[in-house]
C-alpha cells in the first residue's frame, strides 16, 4: 500500500519515514508538509535529527502542500499518516477524511470525538470498527482514527494488563523526554541542567483519553471506563524515553506475583495477528534501578514499554515505574502498529 | 561560640565553611575528616566544589582526624557540627557527645532513636528539649541532636502549615539533584541525560522521618504522628535542588486560597526568635512553570523552599510542586539553623 | 541619565534591566521591542529568564515598539541601548542615532564600519572619539557604537596585555555556552549531551573584529592589527560561560612568568577612572583544571575574565584557557561598561 | 581462538564481551577481574553499563582473578585482551606474556616501550612483526602489543592519508565524552552542564603516540615521525565520541579536493584481508554542522570516524573536524581489530 505522510518534514515525520523503509506492506510515496517547504526537496525541506540516516531515495522526493490536490499531484497514495501540529491538523484530515481516504493521525485534534477511534492496537483493537459508524454518519468514503498522547500510550499499555484486577484509581507523575515537545521544542536554556514542571495539556489529555481507550465499545460509541486518574507532568533533559512513577488501586488485591505475571503473559491481538511491527509490549525488570530513559527506551526497536519496581503501595495499593520510547511507541510506530492493524482487520 | 566541623572536605562540610563566614555566633575553629585528610592543610586535603571561592584562611588550616582528642589537640570548640558518613558518623558521634560536646549531625544514624531529637527549626523547635533526657538517661555531658534527609526537609516544611487542616495522607514523587549524593556521589556516565528511578534508602527516610519530626514531644518521647505516607524517588540530571511532586489529603477540605494563606502565614519560631540565618520559609508562585530547580533554588540564600501548582486532586485532595536547595536546606544550612535555635533557647 | 533599552525583552535586554537596578548613573525608563510586544506590560511581554527576580517596578512598565516616536511618547532618554537581532538593528539603530541619540549597540551590523567604535573598554578607550568624525560624517547629532561579539571579547581581552610581546599568530578553538545563542536559542534535543561544531558568522567575528579592536586609531580611522588569526567555534550543553582554548606566537619569547605578570598587572582605563562596572578584568588561576565555566563564569560579577593552564606550545609558542561570562562580559555588562567610559570621557 | 579478557568488569571490558558476542573467530572463555571480583558470577561482580543487554550465558559465567593461575584454572585461552587499570596492568600483562600469551593491552603501560607494537591496524600493520624482536629479546613464547589511547585513535586515522602530502604539524583541541574516562569515571558534580579544561596524561599521550604510530619500523624498532605535535584535551558532557578540533601544516599543499579524495579512498590493510570488523574508517561529511558526538558516533558500528569542515587555515595550512566512537573506536573494537590482524598474519 502506498503512504503518504502529511507532517514529513517534522520529528515524528521523520520517525515514519525511517520506520516505513524496508516495510513488508507500506511503502511511502508522498511527503507533504506545510506550504514553506512544498516544492522543494525533502532533504532541503527537513532538518534531518533521526539518528539513523535518510534512507535512500527519499532526500530527492518532491515535498508536496499538505492538501488534497498537492498530495494527489505528486502520487496516488492509499493511506495517510498525519502528523501535522495540532493548529492546522484538524480541517486537512477532514479534508483528506471526506476525499475517501484513511487518515491516520497523531494530533490530538480529533481523539475525543465520539465517532473517532482513539487506538493502542494491544488494548482496545475492536474499537476500529468505530470507523464504520463514522463513514455512514459524516458521509464520508475515508475515515479519520487516531493514536493517543505518547504518554498516555505507555501509562494505558502497563494498566491494561490490571483492568482485570478492578483498576479504580491511577496517580501518575511523569518525566518526559526533551523529543515529547518535538522540534525545535524545547529551548535549551530552559532544559539545561533542569526541570520544567509543566507541559501544556499533558496532564487533560492523560486523564482524559486513558477513560476512552479503556472504555467500552457499546457496537456505536465508547462507554468511558469508570476510573479516577490523577496525573503531574514535569519535563526531564533526556533525549527520548518519558519516564513515569505510577501508583494504582486494584480493588481484587492481587500479589505482586500475580501482577507481574499479568503483564509478563500480556501479548495483545497485534502479535497474535503477526502485525510486522507487533513485539512483546511489556517487559518488567527485576533490577531496582531500571527503567531509566536511555538504557532501556530502545527495547523491541522502540516498541516494548519497560516496567520496574512494583512495590505495595500504603495509600493505593500498588506502585511502579513505566518507561516507553515517546517517538516511536507514542507516535510514529504506533501509527504504523495500528494501521497495519486496520489492513489485518479489512479495514484499509 | 567556637565549632568544629568533623567530616569537613566533604560536599556538606564545605557549604558549612562557606555559611560560618561572617556568621554573627559562630566561628569556625578545628576542620576534621578522616585519617587520609588529617595533618595535610585543608586546602589540600578538600576538593573544593563550593560555587564560592574558600574563604580566606581556611585553605591554611590543618585538618584534624574525626576523634576527640585530635579535635582537642587543634582547639577548644564549643559545639561540634558532624557530616560524617554515616559508615562512621554513628560511634564517632557519641564519643563527642559522651565527651560532652553537643553534636549537631548531619548523618542518618541517631536519627529515629527515641531520645534523640530530629528537627526542623520552624516546624518542631520543641522537641530540642528532648536532648535533657538523653543526657541524663545517656549519662553524658553532651549531647546529640540531628537533621532530616535533604527530601524530608523541604516536604514537612510543606506539609506542616497543612497539618491545620487534618493532614491524613501524603503521596510524593521526588526528582532530586545530584549533589543530593555527595561528592564524589553518581559517576557522569550514569546520570549525564539520564533519570535513575532508585535512591538507596531514600524512600525510607521520607516515610519514617516525616512521621516523628510531625509528632507530638509528650515530654519523653516523640509520638510519630498518624498519617500515611507513600515515597518514589528518583535522581535527575539537575545540580541542586530536588523538586517534589506531592498529593495530600487534608480531611478538613480548605479552599485553594485557604491552602496558599496558610504557606504564606507560615513563619516559624526562627523569624520571630530573630535568628540569623532565619528567612521567610516558604514563597508560593503563581506561574504555571515553576519552582524549577535551577531557577528557584537559592531564593533565600537556600534556605526557602518554593512551591507551585497547587490544584484540586481528583483522588486524594490536593496537588502541588515542591523545591528545596538540598545542600542548604536540606543540610549545612538547616544544621546552622538548628544550632542557632539551641543556643537561643539555651540548650547550649 | 535615562536609558532606552531596544530590544528589552530577549536575553541581553533582561541582563541589561537587571544590571541598571541600582546603578549608579542609569535609570532604565523606556523599555522597547517589537510590535508584537509594543503596548503590553513589561511582565506580559518578556519571557523572563534571568536567574535573578525582575526589578520590582519594571514589570509594569509598558513596551514601547523599537522606533522614535514610541520610546519618545514613553520618555525623554538621554543614552539607547540596543540590543536588537540583526536583522533589523542596522536600520532601527541609524534612525535613534540621526534623531540625536548615542546609540550603544549590541549587533552586529554596524561593527566593522569605519566610522564606528567598535570598543572594550580596558582595550581601546581612546577609539571612542571615533564617534566625532562619524557625526561630522554623517550629519547626526547622536552616534553609534558597538561593542564586539561575546566570544571577541575574552579573546581580546585576553590577547590586549600580550602585544607588548609582538603578538603575530592567534589560534583559537572554542567551547561556547548556550545562552550565546540567545533565547529560545539552540533547541534542546540539538544540545543535550551533543557538541555542535558550527556556529554561524561567529568564526568570521572573532577573525575581524579582534583586527580592529587591536588596531590604531589614526585620529580619522582605525588601521587594522597585523596579526593572523584562526577560529574554530563550537557550541556545547552549557548554561553561560565561553571557554577558549588559545595558542599564540609572541615574537619577544616572554617566559611564562613574565606573561602571568603582564595580565596580573593589567587594569585598564576603566579601574583607572573609577568607574562603576571596572572590575580588575583578568584573573589567572593556577589549578591546572580551571578555569570551568560553570565554576569560573561569574567572577567579578561576570565581568573578569578567567585564565588559566599557561604552557609553552611547541607549534606556536604559548597556550592557554580563557573563560568569560558571555552574556555578561560579553554583552550586557559590556555595554554598560562602554557607555560609563562615554560619560566619564564626556562624549555623552 | 578461545579469549581471556583481563579486567572485564569495567566498562572497555563489556564493550569486548559485547563485541565479541557471535564473532567469526574469537570466543570469550575466560572473564577475568580484580580479586574483588574473583569467585563471583559475572552478573554480580560487573555494573553493566553497556546500551545492549549482558550475552546470554555471560552473566553466569565465574570470574577469575588477573593472573595466570586462576585464569588456567577456568580454562585455556588462546588470546588476553587487557583492560586493566594502568596501576596494574604492566606486572600483569608481563605475567600473561612471559608464561606464552599474545597479549593485545588498551592500557598505557608498555605503549611507549622500544619493543612493544602500538598498532593502527589501518594505519601501521607493518609493526606488528616487532613481537618477533620482543619475544627473541625477552626471551617469551608470549609477546604484549598495544592500542593507542582513544583521542590518538582517531587523530592518527585522520592524519595518516595526509601523510602524503608531507604533514609537519598538528594542533588539537579535543572536547572528550564522559566514557573515556571509563566507570565511575567523572563525577557527575563536576561534568553536568560544564566543561572541564584538562585530563590526566592525555595532552602527553597524544603528542607521543602519534609519532610512534606515524614512524618507520627499520625491522629492529620505530623511528618517530618527525612532526610537531601540539594537544589540549577538555572534558564535555557528552555520552560517547570525542570530538578534535584539528590544523596541520601539509607542506605539499593539497587542495581541498585533494585532502578529501585522500581521506574518501583510504581503505587500509584490514578491508583488503577481509577481517571481520573491517569497515571503510574514515567517512567526511558535507553539512556544515557535523560530525557531532551524538548523532555521528556510531558510524560504522562505531569504527569509522566522522570528519567534517575542511577548511584552509590562515596560520598552518588545513583545519577540520574530527570524530570517532571512543569506547569502540578508541579501545574495545581496535583491540579486536588488532587481534584479528595479528591471527591474519599468522603471528597468532
């Protein structure tokens, strides 16, 4: 299938144009970004920071307007990542959306909408069918789903495993990576040697989009999951790798065994579907010392989470650390993990 | 009064040479550290890291061994500051004290016995008094009498203006500096664009330090107070300053502005004893990206902490952000405050 | 005498509004920016980054926009100091100046003209009354001046007591700080934990304008030093402080000593006339691991520079580590410096 | 061949136990340390600080002490690779050698001596016949050879196409990672957003390995390279890879095009046998803001290095950057280079 990639030019564009090479089933075709880089070359138009080379070929591509017919005038993709910034994100996936094709987006302009999915592919896969109703009630051949936060990803992948233990409140502090603010981001003067403790939005759209991806699917809409959830967000001098202290009640008190065990049997439909990107999505490490950011944020390529210190808890119940990859796990491989969900499921 | 400082070229002794300049009560009299510094000058013997240049004379004086008698041989001091480690500090201490020094340590040793005092100058100057039972049930001429880990500091004077309002439960999420190890302390290679989710015995100190310097002096003995307290700490990439994000629940349900009255109410018997290292504790900020660590870490010469983002918490009741400079707050600068408040109520 | 600073709410502009709190001969009454800031309060306007707290008072005042007739509606100034990028600094500058006012830049632009100082103060004061003939020239009632480029400076500053020696070759090769970079700067996931070996234009600056910051003034123009020099500039992850390692050949072959004895006893017009800002302008230090930046920067207030690892060079014939507090040294204090010399030498 | 490597716990030990992992021709057998050490499983005796994960079956391995005895007693090795600390690395190494090992040793010990190889298999394989002379000399069945110190590595790489060109002088200013160090290495205190202007040794090391590595073997020693050599060595908080700022005097004058068409078709001796860790060692880059530490370092799995900025020189002749991965360039992946050029030539 062939790919466009509305965004190219910035860091997680860049994340997906590395991703996609060598792809068994999405091959890219179309780089699109905003009008200032449209017509030059992407090796001109992009700031290249991945830390693996451009791939071959895709520094003479054409960069395209993020518009319909720029993007039909340089290729005939079948679907589309966006990765556009939230400012201007919202109306060209519709745009895309109502011009019949897939988009697969990871702004957060969209996430919320009753109709949209909202997808991390280990957790609530069925929700795709979502896009069904969708189609019919905005008329539309394409659709529109969507990935969460990259810190939600991580926090909603290491509490699936515990839904079965009635998961009833969730604190969560993080310490996200300098890459979670993309690029530029973050001015140095302010990262260097510090701390910021904030970061716009966060902490709403933690709270508020775990309840949808751990909500049920009635056949029409997601039912939120019923769940108190409390969330800090601070900004750490780490290159990649958001770091979270979680601390949840489980009201069937399960051991700490029993705990670990959840998360190490936990595989999800991707591996069982034999998705290329699918990997074991939880690790648990016994060191009292891990996860830290840059010796673990590169497990399975990017796309395992790492879990350590599972203590009992004297408020809630239990407490651990969660690390994930916030660029590949939290962007740009989870986009691709949960379209090439939707090709397994027929959806695309 | 005259003071020597055992365990001076370390981190923690240099911050104290530096703060004794000029101090209007004491004056540095014999520097001590271990057998490998005595007899060489102390200009040699410390690795001076101290932001400030050594105050002059200083850098001529021999250093002592950390004993009675070597400490004797250089001078007659009056009180005896320790920021031994703690692999030492604990006998080294009771010799002073039994020799009739009163020791102000630094070192987690003493800190939990039961005649021994832990103390916070504006949160707990009653408990001083405890030093009178442990000298007579000691049978020493001296005593000893200790600061809280550098983490404990900065979070009671925090949650002590809070106690009003029937504190019950405290959750805490510390991202704490460097210098928080001493020196030499975590090697580059481990910390350099890192966070390390582990701090040997810290999570500990917090919880159970936090419940006897919040306890009632029943005239004998300390009742730790009831309340549940749930730590996770973690080392950040910062120089000085921990930041600590921190949940309560306060049982008598105050408005926000009621919680932030009563930080900026907050005095302590330091300013009103007029004490001259005494500052106003605590300053809370309104905006939304603050206290951070390098910003906000010496208002008041290091000895204010810095609070921020106070909020509503959906599952305990109130959240905020907490810094403390760690060295001088959280131990040489605290350590004189002490000193000042025992001299002031006569205890030495 | 009242000051206008243009460009008030970036980095230097804040150095500037904090170091005139209190001065002496400097008040600060119009504080002006962009368009984008002209009309808001001070405290709306700037992202506030300096370590100290904003001067109380100035964060009320409002922004006028960076032309004559908003400052002129705002006050009635007597000095400008312009600290605007370089893109529009060369026009915003000319336009003060041809009004009447001295202009005292910080840009670039107007640097190497022949007809403009281009000034440290302790180096070349006698450059100053170069600003007589640019009046003549160019029929203004005011003037502009300029100070050099951060990384100049030290060098200079450094280089300025070493000609007595014959100085003919200059290599340098440096480790510039963040805040070089102004604010935002150099983005974070480009400069943490990474060395970038370019910094635009700014190798260019350090081989002209030493030439004419060490040349003679003839009585009309400045004929250039004959000296050759090579720089190598790169940016490193730290907060202020510009390291340079320098290698020289003094024709003279002065021994070691005599070169620590020719900085040691340089001062400079500036301590001489007693003014202000004058600090003894170079401290060397013996310690073969210093100077440091994060150490070493803020010597006398930031304005002295820091030597240090004096060794014979088997290539050339001396080399050294200097160190300077760029924002500081290398800007704001700079400014403030020269403009002091102006009203000392009566040319304001 | 069956590998022993000394002092395998520190961190140039575990870049060899990683490196090794599936090599073609070299099997680790033997993990030897400090006493300290000794009788432990390797899991337990080694901080593992390498970014992959310890090989599987590694960490249960027993660890011997350094010497010949409790080596034979865990089994018979073929080959030593040395990483000792230099304190103790010259009895040892003798040890090994005296008792019939070829020893390949990454400490400084015996580099300088008239009969031991200090090898660049690219740049000098031709002196790796000088063990004949040692072993007939010391009357050993075993011999030592050495690796260059890790910022003379990638110097000399760079330098040695230039030979040709007739290369008379060289100045360098390195800016060093925090691994070169080794672990604990520096203190994070002093590293963390500073540059630290000096490093033990290493200006000395540099300024005399070159000359051996660019000599002339005359079948019986090595005559140094006539060149003169000038280096000043800086710590940066960089993870890996050192960064050079270089210039040199090439008294042919090449043309810029010409230096880079030497350095693009150097191969070396090791692409033409063939060995298994052969890369292409030197890559130039175009872009004027490379190499960079974090981006460039693990060119070529870390053995090629990365220069950049070719420039003229106003005072010696040609100036550039240079970078190279200093753990594996610089020490663990030469060591195994060398050996595999050692086994190529039969002197194995």
């Amino acid at each position: 299938m062939k790919v466009a990639i509305l965004g190219a030019t910035g860091m997680v564009g860049q994340y997906l144009v590395s991703l996609l090479q060598g792809h068994p089933w999405f091959e890219t075709e179309v780089l699109a970004a905003s009008d200032r880089s449209a017509g030059k070359k992407y090796r001109e138009a992009a700031h290249w920071i991945h830390p693996s080379q451009m791939p071959s070929g895709i520094g003479e591509m054409e960069v395209a307007n993020s518009d319909v017919k720029s993007v039909e005038e340089l290729g005939s993709p079948d679907i589309i990542f966006s990765c556009l910034p939230s400012d201007i994100a919202g109306g060209v996936e519709e745009e895309f959306a109502s011009a019949g094709y897939p988009v697969f987006s990871k702004a957060a302009n969209h996430r919320l909408e009753e109709d949209v999915p909202l997808i991390i592919p280990e957790v609530n896969p069925s929700h795709a069918t979502l896009v069904d109703f969708q189609k019919e009630k905005r008329g539309w051949q394409g659709f529109i789903t969507t990935d969460p936060n990259c810190s939600t990803t991580q926090l909603v992948l290491s509490l699936f495993p515990l839904v079965q233990f009635d998961l009833s409140k969730v604190m969560v502090t993080t310490m996200q990576a300098l890459s979670g603010a993309g690029y530029p981001g973050v001015p140095s003067l302010d990262a260097n040697a510090n701390v910021i403790p904030f970061i716009s939005k966060e902490e709403e759209k933690l709270e508020s989009e775990t309840l949808k991806l751990l909500g049920e699917f009635d056949g029409e809409k997601i039912i939120p999951a019923e769940l108190k959830l409390s969330a800090t967000c601070t900004r750490v001098p780490v290159q990649h790798g958001h770091l979270e202290s979680v601390t949840v009640s489980l009201e069937a008190k399960p051991s700490l065994e029993e705990v670990k065990e959840a998360w190490a049997s936990f595989e999800g439909e991707p591996l069982k579907l034999g998705l290329p990107s699918a990997v074991k999505p939880i690790r648990y490490r016994e060191e009292n010392d891990r996860p830290q950011p840059r010796l673990d944020c590169d497990e399975g390529n990017g796309m395992t989470i790492v879990l350590g210190r599972l203590r009992m808890d004297p408020i809630l119940d239990y407490k651990y650390l969660c690390l994930g990859h916030n660029v590949v796990r939290g962007a740009a491989g989870e986009g691709i993990l949960q379209a090439e969900l939707f090709k397994a499921k027929g959806l695309i």
